[in-house]
C-alpha cells in the first residue's frame, strides 16, 4: 500500500514515524511520501517533500507574515499527492494546514483514496465546526485522547481511541532503567545536586515556546526564591528551545541548572513538579510526579474570562480533562498568582499522595496497549472492509 503522510511539528514527527514503523510490520509492501521531519526520514528512508521546520511559525503575526509562503507549500503537497496517488493519507495533528490544504483536494481530487486522520485537533475545545468536516472528509479517525472518542462519535464521526503515545514514551522509559531503585542513582548522574539537596528536587517545565516562558517561568522562580529557599529547582529544557531562551527570563543572581533531554530523569527524581499546561502534564502524571499546572498569559484577566466564557470544557491540563475531575491544582491566568502559587505547593508537600493515588485512575482510563501498533491496526481494517466492500 501507499501512504502519504502531514505531519508539521516535532511531535508529529515522532507519532508519524512511530505509525509508519508499525505499518511497516503489517505491511511489507509499504512505501511511504510525507511531510514531517528527520523520524520519518530514517523510517521510510527517504526525504521529506517539505521538512516541517520550514513551516515553524509560531503566532498569528508571524502565520501572517508568511502566509506566502504556507500557500505556496501547500499547493506543492496537493501536487505531490496527485503524483504519489497513494492508496491512504494519514494527517497528523497539524489542523490548520491539513484542514485547509489536504481534506478538501483528496475529497475533490482524490476520491478513491481513504483519508484516516491520526492525532485530530482538539475541536472539543475550539473550532468545532472542524468535525462536520472530520465526518465529510474521513474513513477514521484515530484518537489519543479517551474522550475524544466519545465526543466525535456523538456526532457520528468514526472515531476510534487507540491509546496515547505518552503511555508507550514513559513505558519504554521504564523498562530501560527501571522503576523505584533507579530513581536517585539515575538522578545523581544526570545532575549535578548538592548532597543536601538531593530529597528536595523540584521539576520546572515551563512550557516550549519562548512567549511560554516568559509568561510563567518568572512567576516560578519568584514563588521559590520567596517562600521555598530550601527546595531545589531545575529546568526541564524543551526540544528546540536553548539555554539562552531561558537565560533571557531568569535573574542574573539565582543560578539554577537546566538540563535538555532528561526531562523523564528529571521528573522520576524530583519532589513535585511546576508544569505548564500541554503534554507535559500527561508525562509528569505517567512518571508519578506530583504537580501543579500554571499557565500564566498576557492579558491574564482577558484569558481568565475567555477561558471561562469562550471554551467549552471545565479543565485545561489533560491530566483532569482525561478523568472528568480536578485531581490536580490548575492556575489559570490571572489565577496563577504568587500566592495561589504558594497554597498549591504547600498542598502537594503535605499530602502529596492525594494527587498520586488518583494518578492510577488516570492509567486505567489510557490504557497501555502500543498506540502505533493499536493504529496500524485501524489502518489495516480500513484497508480489508474497504478490500470487502461490494463494489456498485
């Protein structure tokens, strides 16, 4: 079979790569044409018609500055698809270039080729116009969210969950170092941590987009430097962030390590974690790590009333979004105050255990069935019904 995968982000190149490999052991036949990046690259052995970090803008400015060039890209893909005529397309996530460029053109253009949409955008947040054009445009779609599947097929989109990437990430996480006995062994290596120290870690994750840290990495350290002198941060650095993005946001006089692909190490380690809203909270909450998630904004007091007035869902980390329940703190805008900010962490450090226990729900609910390999499925029986379907 031919897949053509769009894929536009680092994570999507990952998810992507890891969905082609497990085709690749149900398929043998399989070749492969993409957007993405260099994981995709190494599994179909070949280059990305367009690498995704040519397409890395970040904010409305910078889309509209360059929406030439998008355009232009985007008719290069609808080109490469008539060229390929591949036998699926697979978007990954990506909403806006997929919705824009690749549903539409393979429903006019392509019509005999099956569109399965893996990692759909969050239209049960905003947009959610998207899915009457999810269920005009797609055979499936394949979840990673467990009630993402509930909400499309309300509205009778094919949806099907087939577990979340995050489970497999930290599972093979693992079973490559093992669980409790490795914790401080594991972190004595990866860091450098004063002796007195070492029981008094604390992960901070204060997003991956340089607007990310400005917003709410001042706001953590301020919150330790005044009333947790004892406690020892560190810096999970994000993939394609640098030192100096946050150099640029910490005080001169406050030295504090931070370390780039450790994450995992980090959060196994530590304490308690400060995480901004996004897959990071997942991932802390996968590991075992009690956390508080604050995503502090410009216009603090505007996004606390468009939050509450525009979106139509009660949480905003995916921790309580996937239980229907607030397990952990959210500080919200103009709610992610120093004060609000202490009260948290005064309430993981005196019973942290709270958050832990119900961490085990949220595994139940996800499931740990490999979500590429759960995935390939779905493709594959798309591919034998469609086979078995009686032809008019």
């Amino acid at each position: 079979m031919r897949y053509f995968f769009i894929a536009g982000e680092a994570s999507g190149d990952l998810h992507a790569a890891n969905l082609m490999k497990a085709l690749k052991l149900q398929d043998a036949e399989a070749t492969f044409a993409f957007m993405g990046g260099d994981k995709m690259a190494e599994i179909a052995q070949k280059p990305p018609i367009i690498h995704y970090r040519s397409l890395a803008f970040m904010g409305f400015e910078q889309v509209v500055r360059n929406i030439f060039s998008i355009h232009k890209k985007g008719k290069l893909m609808q080109k490469k698809l008539l060229e390929f005529s591949p036998d699926i397309v697979i978007p990954v996530d990506f909403g806006g270039f997929n919705f824009r460029y690749i549903l539409p053109f393979v429903h006019r253009e392509l019509p005999e080729t099956s569109v399965i949409y893996y990692i759909p955008p969050k239209v049960w947040a905003w947009k959610k116009y998207r899915v009457r054009a999810l269920k005009k445009y797609c055979s499936r779609v394949l979840c990673i969210l467990p009630f993402e599947e509930t909400f499309l097929q309300k509205a009778d989109v094919p949806a099907h969950y087939t577990g979340n990437p995050c489970v497999d990430a930290v599972g093979a996480y693992y079973a490559s170092y093992g669980k409790e006995e490795y914790k401080q062994k594991i972190v004595e290596q990866a860091f450098t941590i004063p002796e007195a120290k070492k029981d008094l870690l604390i992960a901070l994750l204060p997003g991956s987009r340089r607007q990310e840290l400005k917003s709410n990495l001042p706001l953590m350290i301020e919150t330790l430097r005044t009333y947790y002198p004892d406690l020892y941060p560190v810096i999970g650095g994000a993939p394609g962030l640098t030192i100096e993005d946050y150099r640029l946001f910490l005080p001169q006089d406050y030295p504090i390590q931070i370390v780039f692909d450790a994450t995992y190490t980090l959060l196994a380690g530590c304490k308690l974690a400060l995480v901004t809203s996004g897959t990071a909270t997942l991932e802390t909450a996968l590991i075992g790590t009690p956390q508080v998630v604050c995503y502090r904004a410009n216009g603090r007091r505007w996004m606390n009333w468009a939050f509450k007035n525009l979106f139509p869902i009660r949480y905003f980390s995916l921790v309580n979004l996937i239980l229907g329940r607030p397990l952990v703190k959210e500080l919200l805008a103009a709610e992610a105050s120093l004060d609000n900010l202490r009260l948290a962490i005064d309430n993981l450090l005196r019973a942290p255990h709270l958050i832990t226990e119900g961490y085990d729900e949220l595994r139940l609910l996800l499931g740990n069935t490999p979500a590429s390999e759960r995935a390939a499925d779905q493709i594959v029986a798309s591919i034998n019904a469609k086979k078995n379907s009686p032809r008019e």
